[in-house]
C-alpha cells in the first residue's frame, strides 16, 4: 500500500462530508424530515436542476463533468 492511498481517503471522506452537509441544508431549507435518502438525494438532484435551467447552466454537461471528476478522483486522482 503507497502513501497516496490514505491521502486519497482523507480527500475523498472530505468530498463525502461536503456532499453531506450540502444534503442536510437543503432538506432543512425544504422543511423536509431530516432523513438522508434516495429521495433526498433526488429532491436535491431536481432543485439543482431547476436553479441551472433558471441560471441557463447546461446540467447535463455539469453532470458528465462531475461523472468525470468522480471517476478520477475514486481512481485516486485529485
């Protein structure tokens, strides 16, 4: 086992944390109970949908970007 290997579990529980609290703020801005699941996870997936079709974001190229990142840094890339 190298070195990176722990250095990529710190960085990726890290990622992991963010999501979390990124999850938690908007079940609580939506008043929802405050249960992580598929659902919120969908619910969380559908209003970041809606705030980039005001926004004139192109989701799907956000989502096959972030697809990308994600492959990369699993892989233990940063």
């Amino acid at each position: 086992m190298s070195l990176t290997a722990p250095i990529t579990s710190l960085f990726n529980a890290r990622r992991i944390a963010i999501a979390r609290c990124a999850l938690s703020a908007a079940i609580a801005a939506r008043g929802d109970y405050p249960v992580i699941s598929d659902d919120a996870v969908i619910e969380l997936l559908a209003d970041l949908r809606h705030f980039c079709a005001a926004r004139r974001i192109d989701f799907e190229k956000c989502d096959r970007m972030a697809d990308a990142h994600f492959e990369t840094e699993i892989a233990g890339g940063r």
